[in-house]
C-alpha cells in the first residue's frame, strides 16, 4: 500500500511557503506581514474547508523573549554595582527582581513585563473538516503551526548545549550576586574594608570574589548585547513548514474519498507562538469547552529541516504548578496523543522503506504550541523535524531558515504521519 501523500504534496507545501517567503517576508508578531500571511491561510483554508473561524487576541509582541532578557539582565547588572557599597541589599533585591523575570518569563510563560511593552493584535486562523457519515463528530482533531517567525538568534547555530550554557550561566551570576551581597550585609561589621569612599566599600572578601566575577561578568555582558541579532528571519521552516503541513492535511481530507466519517479535523495557524505562544493560549481560551473537551491536538512544529522527526512526549524546559508533591513539574504531554501519533508513524514505515528516523523524544530547551494545551491538562503533544541526536531545529531563529533551505522530504514525512493518525483515530470510532 502506498503512502497517501505523493510527490504533488510536497510540491504543494513547498510552493506555499516560497509564496509567502517571496511576497511577505519576515512576519514579526502583530504586524502588517503576519496578518497579510494570515490572509494567505484564511484564503488556502476557505478552498478546502466546510468552515473557518479566527480568534483575534491582543498581545505584547516583544515581551518574550527580548523584554526577559533585557529586565533580567539589566536588573542584575545594576545590582552587581552594589555589591561593592555599603548598600549591598539593593544587589540583593535588584537581582532577584530580575532572576524573577527571567524565569518566570522564561520557564513558566508568565506575563509580568507586558505592562511595560507595547501590543498589537495577533490572530489564530483554522479551518473545519467536517465527518461524512455523523452530524456529530464523535472527536475532534487539532493540526496547527504558527504564522509568526523570530528575531534572529546568533547563538542558536551553536545548538542547545551552547545555548544552555549561556542562559543557565547567566542566571547562575545573578546566584552568585545575591549570595555574595548577603554576606557581605551579614560581615560588614566585622569586615575591614580596603577602600571606602562616600558609598563604596571594598573589603578582602570582595576583592577574592572580584577574581571569578570579572570573566563571568564579561560573559554575561556578551549574552545580554548579543544574544538577539537585528533581523526578524524568514521562518520557512520554523514555522511556516508546520503551517504547509497544516493545510495539505485540510486538502487532503476535503476530498470526499479521504474524508474521516467519524471525527472532525481542525486545521490551521496559531499566531505570535514567538512571542511566548500567545496564539494557542488564547486558541485554549476561546475555543469552546466541548471541542477541546472532546479533541486531540497535534502541533506541528519546525518540520522542513534535519536527519529526523521527533513526537514529543515532554517539554521540560517549560513548567507548571499543580497540586501534586513536589507542586512543580515539567510539561508532559499525554501519552493518548503522542502514543497514537507513534502507531501512526509505524504504520507509515510498513509501506516504504528509508524514511526519515521518527522517535519519541522529550525536548529540553525551547518548546512548541503544544505547551499551552498540556499546561491546562488537555490531551496534546507535538511533531517536530530536527537532529534525532542533538534535538535540536535546523536552522532555529536564523537567517538561513529560508525556502531553499527546506528538506521537502521531512515535511512529506510529517504530514503522512498526521494523515495516518487521522485515519487510526477514525477508525477506533467506527463501531460506536
């Protein structure tokens, strides 16, 4: 049995993203280009779909991730003068406020610094696919990428074990700030300072610490001016691969020969996923309780690049509060999703030999749209094109995530995993 997405399919994808590469551009969230890619999406879906329907929601655009890093890095940094005053609490207070930030911002996608930051208005387009043969879909399937791409990150073609180490090496600094500020308020009485004028006060403590603290701060100092280029990049394939996929599924399906008879699919883009997955947090918020009570979703994320494919069981750089000991906890997503998805995957491998490694997989650093579904315990998980090894998105956040740099057959891939995940889960409906 052959594959059900041919050659045409690819070419489909492939002439989708070109299109919007070549007359839109970079599509920064918010802004003109995103909503004219939106347009494009809106329009693609209205060929194929029995229904669309947008979400508008308003967002701060440059929040996340530049507003972290510039809060948390400017506070520490204005708190690190204090540590050589007679005044070493304010070093304490400024580097946790920014420590604050940057985690809370970073690892639990809270919103604190919006306040601070102008918004504009983003949008999540999708399109209904409805069932032939039950006016009531029995479950309702979620495919979505993003619309938006991201500022340039010239760290990012180091990969993950360098971008780790950036980040986490920062944050570490501004440990060390506090811990040295809180000795130092305790000895300081008993401290014989070395130089003392007006505010400053410099004793044989803090001129040992001075000797690792000069190249880590020259460190950080690298991180906070360079770790955002000054262009916003294309984003072929982080995400506008995942939105190719999206509406090849909706095409796909339209067909009345390949049309699910029990369940609808739902296709689609979430908007502003680079400004901290603002679209699909409000996709889960407006979105009526009986569809996502009753769906799957699969987000499709960064699909046009690498030696493989990943579903992604887990999220970990990403975490949330619950009631269950020890209160904080990893993003996992739900084994009903990410266990179907792998079946999915095998019965794709059964019809063609020498295709692209797939595995299930957790994902330590970054994260996908998925993250705001599994957040809120509905059933989720994501498929992501990569380094099988290094986990790591081809050309993430780079000038080189351009349309001639797509791997058209990761992409053809993917979406025959998804259509087989469709067909598997209408099948399981089919004696009900």
């Amino acid at each position: 049995m052959p594959l059900k997405a041919d050659k045409e399919y690819s070419e489909y994808m492939y002439n989708f993203i070109k299109d919007i590469c070549d007359n839109i551009g970079p599509r920064l969230a918010t802004k003109k280009e995103e909503h004219e890619c939106l347009e494009v999406i809106q329009k693609e879906l209205s060929n194929n779909c029995d229904e669309t329907f947008t979400q508008e929601f308003k967002t701060a655009y440059l929040a996340y991730p530049r507003g972290l890093v510039r809060w948390g890095g400017g506070l520490c940094t204005i708190g690190f003068f204090f540590l050589f005053t007679y005044l070493p609490y304010i070093c304490t207070i400024m580097c946790l406020l920014g420590l604050f930030f940057a985690v809370t911002e970073l690892l639990f996608l809270k919103e604190y610094l919006d306040i601070f930051y102008a918004k504009g208005i983003s949008k999540n387009v999708f399109g209904i696919i409805k069932p032939k043969a039950v006016e009531t879909p029995k479950k309702y399937l979620i495919f979505g990428g993003h619309s938006d791409s991201a500022i340039e990150l010239p760290f990012a073609k180091l990969g993950v074990p360098s971008m780790q180490k950036r980040l986490y090496g920062a944050i570490a600094l501004g440990i060390f700030a506090i811990l040295w500020s809180i000795i130092k308020l305790i000895l300081l009485g008993t401290l014989t300072p070395v130089i003392s004028y007006s505010i400053f006060s410099i004793n044989w403590m803090d001129i040992g610490l001075f000797i690792p603290f000069v190249p880590w701060f020259i460190f950080f100092l690298n991180i906070l001016f360079r770790f955002f280029g000054s262009q916003i990049v294309q984003g072929a394939n982080d995400n506008l691969s995942g939105v190719a996929v999206a509406m090849a599924i909706a095409k796909f399906i339209s067909q009345e020969e390949n049309r699910p008879k029990n369940i609808a699919v739902i296709c689609g883009s979430f908007g502003a996923e680079e400004a901290g997955q603002r679209g699909s947090k409000a996709f889960v918020k407006q979105t009526s309780k009986e569809i996502l009570d009753n769906s799957y979703t699969v987000v499709v994320e960064s699909c046009g690049g690498g030696d493989g494919v990943g579903i992604l069981s887990a999220e970990t750089m990403y975490l949330t509060v619950n009631g269950k000991f020890p209160f904080i906890h990893p993003i996992r997503h739900h084994p009903d999703v990410y266990n179907r998805m792998n079946a999915a995957f095998e019965k794709t491998r059964e019809k063609k030999k020498g295709l692209p490694p797939t595995e299930l997989v957790e994902a330590k650093f970054a994260g996908t749209d998925a993250v705001r579904f599994s957040e809120k315990g509905l059933p989720a998980c994501a498929i992501v094109g990569g380094g099988i090894k290094t986990l790591f998105i081809k050309n993430w956040h780079s000038i080189a995530d351009s349309p001639e740099n797509l791997d058209k057959n990761i992409m053809n891939h993917v979406l025959n995993i998804c259509l087989e995940f469709i067909e598997l889960v209408d099948q399981e409906y089919d004696s009900n």
